[in-house]
C-alpha cells in the first residue's frame, strides 16, 4: 500500500518553531521511525507552504497512491480550495494535527477539510501520523 503524507505551511519547521506545542523532533527524522514501524506500507512524504501546491499534489496522488494522511497546517481552517479538492479525488484522506486545534484559538476551530476526509486526529502530537497510519493497517 502506497500512503502520501502530505503537510502544508511551516510543517517544514517541525523540531525547530513552537516546540512547546510541536515538540523538537524534525519531520525527517519522524519520518524515519514510520518508515521503520509500518514496513507494509510505501510511505512518501511532500510538505508545500503553497495552497496551490497542496491541490496540485492531492490530485496527482489520486492516481499514485491508495490513502493520503493530510496535516494542512493553518489552510485547515482557511482552504475551502483544499476541501474541494478532498471532495474532488477518490483516494481515502485523513486528516491529522499534532496540536490539539479545539484548545486553540476560536478560528482553529473551524475545519474546511474534515467533512470530505474519512476521519480526523488530533492533539497527539507526532503520533497522530501514526495513528493515521494504523487506521490504513
């Protein structure tokens, strides 16, 4: 099974910005632990500070991969484009947060991809992805 996880704006910056809500491990070397718990799967992974960019790639993985794991960082709660695009593609999408978004400001409440992706996880640091990743298993 082919898995996409795919990160939108500042995630690059993992291990290094507000390590009090994201913790200090870079995405790379997490990537690395995933990669070695879940052999079964082909995980790939591409991060875009770019709206744009993130649609682009959702599409393109409808037709490479079976499951996409989405974190659109702040475009959650801004990009109706990205949800469209969820809506749009038919390869299953869960979306995952590291932070817990409910105990955030009122504005990261709101989600514009949750109702078309398969299920949601949040507030478990890191470990959502893998979370995500037992879902696919």
């Amino acid at each position: 099974m082919k898995i996409l996880i795919l990160n939108g704006p500042s995630l690059n910056l993992l291990g290094q910005r507000e390590t009090e809500l994201y913790g200090k491990l870079s995405f790379d070397d997490y990537m690395d632990e995933l990669k070695k718990e879940f052999p079964e799967f082909e995980i790939s992974c591409y991060q875009s500070n770019i709206e744009g960019e993130i649609i682009n790639k959702l599409q393109e993985a409808n037709l490479e991969f079976n499951a996409i794991i989405l974190n659109a960082g702040a475009y959650t709660h801004t990009s109706v484009a990205i949800g469209d695009a969820i809506k749009a593609i038919d390869t299953p999408v869960v979306e995952v947060h590291i932070s817990n978004i409910m105990a955030r400001e009122d504005y990261r409440h709101v989600s514009y991809i949750s109702a078309d992706c398969v299920g949601t996880i949040i507030g478990f640091g890191m470990q959502s992805y893998r979370l995500a990743l037992l879902h696919f298993a």
